[in-house]
C-alpha cells in the first residue's frame, strides 16, 4: 500500500518566523509534491522534486524552498512565515510520468499568527 | 497554458439520485485527465485517470467519466449516490514530460441529502 505522511498535522507559527514542513513516503517514487490547498483555488504547486538532491520551483514557489535530502524525504520551508501563508499543505509521491497516480498525504493545517 | 474549471463549487443531490460534475480543460495537445476525490481531513485519493483508449473510464465506488475532446471536457458521472460520496471532488490535467505535473480544478463539494 502507497504511504505518504507528513509532520506536523497542525501547525500555529508566528509571522516572520521558520516553518518546517516534513513528508515521508514508502512507495519509492523519484517524484515529489508540494502543494497547497485554498479555498476557490483547488491544490496549487508549490515545488517539486525528480530525486534526492533535486529540487524545483512550481506554480508558486515564492516565499517558499524546498530540500530533498533522501529518496524518502522532502521538506518544505517558510524562512519568513506570513499571514498569507496560512493554507492547508499536501505533500504526494510518483513516479514522474504524465500518466502518473500521485499519492498524497494526509495534509498540514499551518497557520500563521 | 494548461488549465482546468470545474464550474460547480457546491453541488447537492438526494441519496440514490444520479450525479454528474464538471470538468472542462484547456489544453492543446491530448492531456492526461484525472478525478481525485477528498474526504474530509483527508488527503486526495484517485477515483479514476485517463490517457488513452475507451474515452469512458471507469473508476472505485461506481464513479466514471468521460473524455469528449471536442468539447474539452472530462465530466464524472455515478448512477446512484450514496450518503458516502460527500467529499470535494477534483479534476486534474497532466501531460508527457512534464514530471508528472498535475494542474487542478478548483473543485466540487458534493453534499448528499438523504
């Protein structure tokens, strides 16, 4: 069975402060996804990454960077937390190909203060 | 550039009626479709995917589509509903050498009366 997961669940930071958003998948995908969710806007990508060490820029990629240290991990980073930030984060997994099923994780609730 | 309207926001239908939600795409080539579905507090699951062949695909739970390219549209389709399919459905593109890039509908929230 695919398993993506994602630390925190929720999540409260402060504005101007550094937000770690971490997932891990079992499935073996070179691919990763971040996206976030907002109401009226469905999921929008935010970076993604075709294998450890790699790391690209999105549909919206500023304010937000990205680290892929292993073929299990890939991390999402806020330097500079803002208001406008506070969204719903999914992180998903495949295999890289236009065909491809994503696997998606159970989602991060952040908010900024 | 690709994009994806899902033209209904909310959608409500009685338990057992039949369902249909839209999805309309914008693409110049032959694109890759793709209904997820989402649960609440959950993350996106796949109901079905098309990208060759039978332009009728079938999907979990009953669901399927259909890809009509003339009219760019890739509309999800159930017979009979049941109190378990409310949830945001979502319609996503993607194409070839793209990394598997998905571009998203903005979704539908299906609420069933019973």
């Amino acid at each position: 069975e695919a398993a993506v997961t994602q630390s925190p669940r929720n999540k409260v930071a402060v504005t101007g402060g550094k937000v770690t958003l971490s997932c891990n998948q079992t499935n073996n995908h070179n691919n990763m996804y971040w996206y976030r969710q907002d109401t009226g806007h469905g999921l929008r990508l935010i970076h993604y990454s075709y294998g450890a060490g790699s790391t690209e820029k999105g549909d919206i990629p500023d304010g937000y960077k990205a680290s892929r240290p292993s073929q299990e991990n890939f991390s999402l980073i806020l330097e500079l937390a803002t208001p406008s930030q506070t969204s719903v984060y999914f992180c998903a997994s495949g295999d890289g190909t236009g065909k491809d099923t994503q696997y998606f994780g159970p989602g991060t609730r952040l908010l900024v203060l | 550039a690709q994009s994806v309207t899902q033209p209904d926001a909310r959608v409500t239908v009685s338990e057992g009626a039949s369902l249909q939600l839209r999805c309309k795409y914008s693409y110049s080539g032959t694109p890759y479709l793709f209904w997820y579905v989402q649960y609440p507090r959950q993350g996106l699951q796949l109901l079905l995917k098309y990208y060759s062949g039978d332009p009728v695909v079938q999907g979990v739970n009953g669901f399927e589509a259909e890809f009509i390219k003339s009219n760019s549209s890739f509309h999800l389709r159930k017979a009979s509903v049941h109190w378990s399919d409310s949830a945001v459905y979502f319609c996503a593109v993607s194409e070839d050498y793209n990394q598997g890039k998905l571009i998203f509908g903005q979704g539908t929230k299906l609420s069933i009366k019973p």
